[in-house]
C-alpha cells in the first residue's frame, strides 16, 4: 500500500483531453495520459484492500494494487511486467475499456472509484517510450503448428501467448489489415492503429506470421474481390490445432417501411470507410455526413462511435435514439456494488455535439427518389408482463413524431458470428448463433478446432476478448503438449 491515507488525502484527477473544437478538426487521439508525478498521486489513492474486488470486476482479473503501489513507488518497470502478466494489450484496454474494475473498487461504494485505467494508460505508454516493451522470443520450438482464424484482440492474444511456448502461429485474416474491429470498428480518435501496428511488430519478431485478405470458408462462397480462399479442411489438414477468433459480425437489421432507402446503412460500414480513409486508402465512394442531418439508432458504443465520427464530417445535426428508457444519472451503489452499474453514460463524442433521446422507436424511414428524408419514431414506455414477469414495450398513443434524416446509421448491436463461416467449419451453435464451447478447454465439436471472444461468447468487450484468447491459449497448449505453464 504506497500511502495509508491516500484515498482520504487526495481527489480523483481525470486525464486531460484536448477541447471538442480543437479535436473535432482531425482523427487523432486526444485524450493525454498522466505525468509520472500525477500517476503517483492517483495510485496513492488506492486503498490496497482485504479483498480487492477490482480483481474480479476486471475480466482478465489485473494485478491492480499491486502496480499502484509499484507506480506511487515510481517503479515503472516492475509496474508494466506486473501488467503485462495478465494482459497482452494494456495500451488497448487503456484506452476503450469501460473499466468494470472501477465500478468494483472499494472505494467507489462512497467516493470516486481510483483512477485505474488512466494509470494502466500511463503504465504502459511509459514503458513504451522506454523501450521496455520488447519481443519475447521462445527458447526453443516445439514443432506444433496453430492457425488462428480473426486478428482480433482474442486471436491476437491468443497467437502471442502460442508462439511464446514455441508453436508455429499463423494468423488469418479476412481484411487487408491485421487487427480485426481493433482496426476497422474503433474510430482512429479513440485508438491510433500505430499502436496496433507496433504490437504486430512485435508478434512477428516473436515469430507470428500475418495472412491478412484470406478468407476462411467454403470455395463456392461469395467474397470481395482480392481475397484467398482457404477451406477450413485446408487447415485442419496443415495444422495441428485450429482456433476460431473472428467477431459477432451480423448486425442487428431495422425491418420498418423504408429500409431499403439510399442513406440508410450499417454502423459498422460507415466506421469502416473512414478508419480505411484514415489509414490512407483511396476510396471510390465514401458514406459522409457532411452537410446532413444525421439520425444514429441504437445507445451504444458503436453508436456513441457514429456521432464522434458523424461531427468531425462536419454534420448539420447530429441526433441519437435509444430504444430503451433513460438511465438514472447516478446509480445506487449499496445496491448494485461491486457490480457494473445501469446509469446514464456520456462519452466524449456526445460531449462534442448531439441530441439524445430514449424510449424511441422507429416506425418508418421515409424519403423521395430512393434516398431517406426522414425518419417516422414514437416514444414508447415499458412494463412488466404480468404472466411471464419479462419487461415488454407498448408504444403510447399520439406519440408519432417525425425528424429530418439524411443519413440514418443503425447502431443497434450484432446478433451472431458470419453464420456461413461456422457452416463451413461444420460447428455446433449454442441457441444465439454462436459456436457453442465451455470455457474449461474451449474446445468444438469439431476435433482440434477451438473457438473462442465474441465468436464463441457473442458481442462483447477487448477485455472480454484478450481474456477468452489468453485462456484458449492454455487450453490449446495443453492439447498439444499434455500440459501446460500458460496462466489462465
């Protein structure tokens, strides 16, 4: 415990952030980690408990005391080995994690929860800018040859942790680039994908090899143009395990009057125009919001995404619905602690700019010469059904309103894995689409094929993700070697 009364001592310092009108001007990161004597400071705050329920609330269960006390210390280089022994990616996580770890700090039962993802922020950037984080080569070989399939933060784990006990990984990737919806979901103003490229630096020093444009399927299936086909059988026959790492990629669709209008699209196609564009690429035909009322449906991330994204266009409006009802504002701690909390949350993409709504549903998209002019909603209220005690919607009459729309994005989730890719593995489902397989081993009912992150457990958090990968890992080494000294 680095200072006894540092929880009562000191306050909860936010990492500073560049101004919306300075930000909204570029792609780049703008939130600044903290300095080396404020990261001290805010370690000091944490109260080194009996029972640190930050462990458990944090899913790849981080040594969280135990670096804030290495960084009150000034320890840095302890700190990020610390880190790193239960997390491959910190500078990820430190980055677009919710934090589950800060609803389950101890201190958050009565004040602000310690500041635990801007000091894994300041731990691992330091380390880089230190050279400390450098490739860890196996001693030897061990002759084994893994495929993984998504280059996503779970297969990337999950190949890193591989190839350091000496198997052979490749991994396959259906896009030109390595790094799954790291690269193509998360707009470059929350992760630069310098620091995805400088991890795959790594990887490849410790031996990974990429295959990025390679589809994983059958031959007669449809894909883009530019694209390696590789059958599943294909693999199974050059290597000696395969683990399928690819994301929940089917999104959730609005089946209303109106959606096949020009002007109604995907979240995720239009994030990933730009983080193409971003990175360079010339793109014939760019989805932009410039000059247009945009109407992002769905409350999440992906649509908190949308409106960041939609503003630094240069947008007229920018307006954002949510089928369910507002959240309180504060949650009620001795009821829900150490548990992740239902509260209203406010990213930084609607601090830059937008109208929020909730309880709204969309009765229909309405246009003219084929493209969307408007969107048809009407406010809906809940309740709970009596004879089954499951919560149900009505909408309430002499609600209907109408809002301009020129580009409405449908943020509303993804329901499954690309379902052909599964058909082509021949894998058994669990009842939601996904591949069914336990977390004990993650094994298929495919021999030697393991699945693991969102394909397995369904649309989910990175931290989630390098959890489900990390632990695959293990179970795989285990299968090729008998036994295993990979943690879980």
């Amino acid at each position: 415990m680095g200072k006894i009364t540092g929880f009562m001592e000191y306050q909860r310092l936010h990492e500073a952030v560049e101004a919306p009108q300075k930000r909204l001007k570029n792609w780049r990161e703008f939130v600044m980690r903290l300095d080396d004597g404020s990261a001290k400071i805010q370690a000091a705050r944490c109260m080194d408990c009996g029972i640190p329920f930050c462990h458990n609330g944090c899913p790849v269960n981080n040594l969280i005391p135990d670096w804030n006390d290495l960084v009150y210390n000034q320890d840095w280089r302890r700190a990020i080995d610390s880190l790193h022994s239960t997390n491959n990616f910190p500078e990820f996580t430190g980055r677009i994690c919710p934090a589950p770890c800060e609803a389950a700090c101890t201190l958050n039962i009565n004040n602000d929860a310690v500041g635990i993802k801007s000091i894994e922020h300041a731990i691992i950037d330091k380390a880089w800018e230190e050279g400390w984080v450098v490739p860890q080569v196996p001693a030897r070989k061990t002759g084994k040859k893994v495929a993984v399939v998504g280059s996503g933060p779970s297969g990337l784990a999950c190949a890193q942790q591989l190839a350091r006990v000496g198997h052979s990984v490749t991994v396959f990737e259906k896009s030109d680039r390595i790094g799954g919806l790291l690269r193509y979901g998360i707009p470059d103003f929350k992760l630069e994908k310098s620091q995805i490229d400088r991890r795959i630096a790594q990887m490849e020093a410790e031996g990974v090899e990429f295959a990025p444009s390679t589809y994983i399927g059958n031959q007669d299936d449809p894909v883009a143009d530019g694209l390696t086909v590789r059958t599943p059988q294909s693999l199974l026959e050059e290597f000696d395990a395969v683990v399928m790492t690819g994301g929940s990629e089917t999104p959730r669709d609005l089946p209303v009057p109106g959606r096949e209008l020009d002007g109604v699209y995907f979240a995720m196609d239009f994030l990933r125009q730009q983080n193409k564009a971003v990175a360079g690429d010339r793109l014939t035909k760019q989805t932009l919001a410039k000059g247009k009322h945009v109407v992002v449906i769905g409350g999440g991330d992906t649509g908190s995404d949308c409106v960041g994204t939609s503003n630094r266009h240069g947008a007229l409006s920018v307006t954002q619905f949510e089928l369910m009802p507002q959240p309180p504002e504060s949650e009620n701690k001795p009821l829900v602690w150490p548990y992740w909390p239902l509260k209203l949350r406010t990213s930084s993409s609607h601090e830059e700019g937008c109208e929020r709504d909730w309880a709204v549903t969309t009765k229909a998209l309405v246009g003219s010469n084929g493209k969307v002019e408007k969107l048809v909603g009407a406010r809906v209220e809940w309740f709970t059904d009596e004879a089954t005690g499951q919560m149900k919607m009505r909408e309430i009459e002499g609600s209907e309103f109408e809002i301009k729309a020129d580009l409405v994005l449908l943020a509303m989730g993804f329901v499954s894995p690309v379902q052909k890719v599964l058909d082509a593995f021949g894998v058994e489902r669990d009842a939601r689409g996904n591949v069914r397989a336990n977390t004990d081993d993650y094994r298929t009912s495919v021999d030697k094929v393991f699945a693991a992150g969102d394909m397995r457990r369904g649309q989910s958090l990175v931290v989630w993700a390098i959890r489900e990968g990390r632990q695959c890992a293990r179970s795989v080494d285990e299968y090729l070697m008998g036994e295993s000294d990979l943690p879980r």
